[in-house]
C-alpha cells in the first residue's frame, strides 16, 4: 500500500474531488502563466532633506529620495497602495510598463484619472508583461516628479536568463535635479507670469550632489566594486529638463539595455541619456584599484543656453587595500555642448532581435502622422506676461496646446461624457513652412491654439509617427518624447526637414531599438512605429518637465478590439474623484481648459 487517503477527502464525491483537483490546477497554471504578485506600500509625505547647505520640505515616499525601488519578473503584477498624505493631490506613473488593457492605473493626472487628494489612498494595479530590464516610477502631477520617484527593476522570468553574462552584482544610478526652494512654488510662479521656469541649483547622482558642489562632498554618492568583478548599473534619468551624459573614468561601458529592452552589446566611453529615459550598462572593474569619479554631465543643443551648468558626481571605489587618492576624472565625458557626440551614441543602438527576443517592426502602415514639435506662445490680457512681447510661454504638437480637462479624459471616454475632450487633434500641421530656419517669428507659427484633443485609433491599426523638430522662435532643442502603454520602434532619424521620398529609404527594419522615450534631434525628426492593439486611453509628451506644463502634450485614445481579450479592462471599484486639481484647489490651472 503506497499511502492512505486523509479521512476528509475520503468521505467527499469523487466528482467534487475532481473539481477541486481541476480548480487547483487551474490555479497553479495561472500563477506560472501571469508570474508572482507583488505588494507594495507608498507613503508620500512631506520630508526635510539637506543638500547644499539648505534644507527644505519636500514631497517623498516613504521617507526616501530617490523613493524605494520595485523588483519584480517579467510576467508579475505588482499592487502598490498609495497613501496621500502630501498637502496636494498627486497621482504616480509607472513608466514604460505597458498595462496590457489596464489605462487605470497608468497614472498621468487628468489624462487617465484625477489626483488623489491629501488624506486619502489608491491603488495601482502594474501589470507587467513583455517589458525586461531596468524602467521606473514617478510622480504625474505638475512638478512633483522632481523629488516623487524610483526605480524598477524587472528581471527575467524564472528559467531564463540574462541575454549576457550574468554581472556579478547589480546598482541603481539614479539622476535627478535638486531645488533648494520649492518646486511646487517654483511652478505656481512661471505659470502665472508666463515666463521661462527657474534653473535647478544641482544635479544628483542617487540623491546626493557630489563633491563638485557646495556641503556635498561628505555625502558624495560611492559604489564599492572588487577588482576583476563586472557590474550591472541601471540607469535611470529623472532630471526636469536636462539630457545627461554619464562617464565613469578610465573604465568602457557596455550598453545592453534601453527602455526595458534589449539592445545589441554597444561599447562606449559615455552615455548619452534623456529624461525618461532608462539604460542598462555592464562595467568591469579592471583598473588599478583606486577611486574613479561617475559624472553627470548636462548635455544642451538649444540658442537660449538656459540650463544648469553644474556637473553632478558620485564615486567607483575600489575595495581593498590601497593609498586612496583624489578620484580620477574622465578625461573623455563629452562637453555641455557636444551635439556630435550626442547623436554618435544614439546612431549606435540597434535591438537585440534574436531567437529568445524578437521584434516585431510594423510595415503595412495603417495610420501615418506627422507632428512638429515647437515652444510657442498664447497671448495674455494687455500683454501682461513675461514671455516674448507679452505673450505667455507655452508649447505645441502640430501647433495644438494641450488643455487639461476638469475630469480625466480616460473617464470621460469610458462613460460616454462629452464636453472634455475633442478627437479632432490633427494629423499633419496647419502650415507648412521651412520648419528649420533660422527665424521664424510669424504670427501663424508662432501662436497656438489651446485645446484637449485626442487622435483616435482603431484596434490594432498600425502607427507611423514621424515627429519633426522645429527652430520656432530660435529655439530648436532636442525633444524627449514619451508614449504611455506602448513600446515603440525608432526606425529612423536625421537632420534637417523629412523628406518623405528620400528619408524612408533609410528607415532600419531590421533592428531598430525599441524604446518608450526617444530624443527628437534639434531641427531634425525621427520616425516611430507602433501597433495599437492595447485599448485605453494613452499619453503623449515631451519628458521635460517645463515643455510639458506649457502644453507639448495629446492623447491616443484606442478602442476595444471584438473580443474580451482584446477590450480595455473595466474600472475598479474606486477610483479617485475629479474634485479638485492638484495644486490650485477648485481653481482651474493656468494652461487648464476652461468648460
């Protein structure tokens, strides 16, 4: 006799133990199908951190800057409460995660839900589905990414592994800004003047400044490596409104991993990376065992040259013993102004598109658009602002100023309620013009028109998205622009106006990266492909914070394909109500479209 059967099921029908056995295997293969669930608490609260010589009050979670990091696998689903016990309502984005049918918990304020108000919670449920790598999370809510942020690091599911060999050990490098005054406050004044925003005092490498700036360096950031070992470093870009380059000294850096994906092994000397974005690079430490200064350098390519030139630092030292030394420094890291050596590192990222990670370019194109990207300007009552001859400072997509509504576009959607959005947000610009010269200050250029527009799309209809960038009133810079609930691929990109008979002859189909952030050249374009087969509501926008307060922002709103599997998930039983904005109380924000 092999065993015994346990006196409680002996006594049940044989037909309720196969039900039970079935619902049980059911169970376990859904598990191994959909991976772990995670469960996360963030507490987002006022806290005093100091940093250059100035302390201040400021919005975190749980405590932390950068806030806490997410580690899950690919396939899990995380649920994160947040408790709002910040003055304001904030809402979190977890950035570059698809949501498979799951708008709700993508988080962009007013796009797909309101803010949640101080005193209260919500939770987000973070599907994860093909994403593998490095990705993060921040604050939607005006200005409150600034401090409100952190990583996520998705590892390959059970059973695989690593498409290099597996790095000895793994760190976060985490960039932001630093504000010695309020960034709320900040915000609250270059809306209501209408004029260009306050610089930040500094930048940080994971929370600290470094030894290049002002009571800092005690608290420097460092990383201890052993000598022969390799490691994995996630980068993560959360500065406001600056591009990066990163270098550590003497030592090459492997770039394998871009946005969440895999990109061919690309070896460099530095990194070129723009907010939003997130990389992963292998370094080994072979050097003489010393110390090694890690630099963030700004990287800027615009004529009003306003931005914070201050280089943010962070240490690689050496375990061991030794007579330490000042740390070297990167004879090589590119300077504040090197476009050359900005567009070199982007032309070399290709996707891994291998057997175990494939790609899958879209090209029988469905729906083609071409938005120019432009800093413009909306008048003000008896020129009373601060921007050009009196006019308020804003931004545009084919010349729309994007609105925030009174209640989120994606609620509006679901439920059928007119009056928030329009879905007439065009396809092509309204002039056509030499959107690179030297100057151009015409009142049709230059003035935009305010409005929450959407483009709609059918299910799985194919998406060409050629973004072109402009020198309107002289003020061509690079744009990083991000696309919630997809992947895109970069198939293409250049100098100058898109030609659309020459340019798509040089389109890579074969392995162009895949990515959710991409830089758009100063008056240059760059060309994207998707496939609209996940239904909701998505935003779209520029990843510097100022850009897209002034309205450098549209939504896509995609509709349910003909099945279950291919329709948006329904709400969850709360989600939080459109009553208040988040900075302003009752009032309506100042770039905020009056009903």
């Amino acid at each position: 006799m092999v065993g015994s059967i346990p006196t409680n099921f002996s006594i049940l029908p044989w037909s309720i133990l196969q039900a039970l056995v079935g619902m049980m295997m059911m169970i376990l293969l859904r598990s191994s199908v959909q991976g772990a669930v995670h469960y996360y608490d963030f507490v987002l609260t006022n806290s005093n951190f100091t940093r250059l010589c100035t302390t201040k009050s400021m919005v975190t979670v749980n405590n932390s800057f950068p806030g806490p990091t997410l580690r899950v696998r690919k396939g899990d689903t995380a649920y994160v409460n947040v408790y709002n016990e910040a003055p304001y309502g904030v809402t979190i984005h977890w950035h570059g995660i698809k949501q498979p049918r799951n708008p709700w918990s993508d988080g962009p304020e007013y796009v797909t839900q309101c803010p949640i108000a101080s005193g209260t919670n919500f939770t987000y449920e973070i599907i994860f589905s093909s994403e593998e790598g490095t990705l993060w999370w921040h604050a939607h809510s005006d200005w409150t990414r600034s401090t409100v942020h952190g990583a996520i690091v998705i590892l390959p599911a059970e059973g695989t592994t690593y498409p290099f060999p597996e790095p000895d050990a793994e760190h976060v490098i985490f960039f932001a800004s630093w504000y010695n005054e309020d960034v709320m406050e900040l915000m609250d004044e270059a809306l209501r003047e209408g004029g260009l925003t306050t610089l930040s005092d500094a930048y940080c490498i994971n929370g600290q400044p470094g030894d290049f700036y002002n009571c800092s360096r005690d608290d420097t950031y460092r990383l201890s490596v052993d000598y022969g070992k390799t490691y994995l470093l996630r980068l993560v870009n959360s500065v406001q409104n600056t591009d990066m380059f990163f270098t550590i000294a003497n030592h090459t850096l492997t770039v394998v991993g871009w946005d969440g994906a895999y990109v061919k092994p690309y070896i460099t000397d530095y990194m070129l990376i723009t907010p939003g974005q997130s990389m992963d690079v292998l370094v080994t430490a072979n050097q003489t065992p010393s110390q090694y200064y890690m630099t963030g350098t700004p990287f800027f390519d615009g004529q009003a040259d306003d931005f914070d030139k201050t280089i943010t630092s962070a240490i690689f030292q050496y375990s061991g013993n030794y007579t330490p030394s000042l740390p070297a420094y990167p004879t090589g890291s590119p300077g504040f102004y090197d476009i050359d050596a900005a567009k070199f590192f982007i032309k070399h990222l290709r996707s891994l598109n291998s057997p175990e990670h494939p790609i899958d370019v879209p090209e029988n194109i469905t729906t083609r658009m071409y938005m120019t990207i432009a800093i413009s300007m909306m008048k003000c009552p008896n020129d009373s602002c601060e921007g050009p001859d009196g006019n308020r400072i804003a931004s545009a997509l084919n010349n729309i100023t994007f609105a925030n509504p009174s209640v989120d576009i994606l609620q509006a959607y679901y439920n059928n309620i007119s009056g928030y959005y329009k879905t007439d947000f065009p396809d092509k610009p309204p002039h056509v013009y030499n959107f690179t010269a030297a100057s151009l200050m015409t009142d049709n250029v230059t003035m935009s028109g305010q409005g929450t527009k959407v483009k709609v799309l059918e299910y799985n209809e194919t998406v060409e998205i050629v973004f072109q960038g402009t020198n309107v009133m002289n003020s061509g810079e690079n744009h990083p622009m991000h696309l919630h609930g997809f992947r895109f691929y970069v198939v293409g990109m250049g100098i100058g106006n898109f030609d659309n008979v020459t340019d798509p002859l040089t389109y890579n189909l074969n392995d162009p990266p895949e990515a959710n952030t991409i830089p758009i050249p100063k008056d240059g374009w760059a060309t994207i492909r998707f496939r609209a087969n996940n239904p909701g509501v998505w935003f779209m926008h520029c990843h510097f914070d100022r850009h897209m307060t002034w309205g450098m922002d549209m939504a896509f709103i995609v509709k349910n394909g003909k099945t279950a599997e291919t329709s948006m998930k329904h709400p969850p039983a709360y989600m939080p109500p459109c009553s208040t904005d988040s900075l302003y109380g009752p009032l309506q924000a100042y770039l905020q479209h009056e009903d």
